[in-house]
C-alpha cells in the first residue's frame, strides 16, 4: 500500500512533533490536494477489509514511528482514527 506508506511517513511519523489536531489537519489537505485521493481512499479500504494486513508493522516499522502497540487490534483502531475518520468527518468518503 505504496499510498498509505507514504502519507505515514510524510504526516504522521512522531519524529516531525506535530499535535494531534496539526496532524490531522496536514492530513486532510494532503489528502485533498492529491492527485492520487482515491487512490489512497481504495488503499485505505482494501487494507482495512484484509484480516492478513498487519497495521501494527505499518504504523511502526524502521522507516517510521506513528504508534507503537505489542497488539494489532490496537493499531488497526489507531489507524482508523488517523486515517478513515478524519475522511469521513471532511466528507471525503
């Protein structure tokens, strides 16, 4: 999920000390200002349908360190709160 990968680590990653509301507000404007956004909306949606996906690698791996959990249920939750609602929120999806 080349997409997904890449706004990790361009918004997300704790090495760029954004707060929360920052984030998520970089997030939507990169979302929006994509050529690619349903790209990563299509991403979004076949990773979160995959029960093999790992979002506990995707969100804390050697290239980055968006959320640290030992359990993968807790990433995927974290992911859907940083990635999926803000989109719905916007009205993006």
């Amino acid at each position: 999920y080349p997409a997904i990968d890449q706004i990790l680590g361009a918004v997300f990653d704790l090495d760029h000390g954004f707060s929360e509301r920052v984030t998520a507000d970089l997030y939507i404007r990169s979302v929006v200002n994509r050529v690619d956004t349903e790209e990563i909306k299509r991403e979004l949606r076949s990773a979160f349908s995959d029960p093999k996906f790992s979002w506990k690698n995707m969100l804390s791996n050697d290239d980055r360190e968006v959320y640290d959990t030992n359990s993968e249920e807790d990433a995927r939750e974290y992911a859907l709160k940083i990635l999926w609602t803000p989109l719905v929120q916007a009205g993006l999806v």
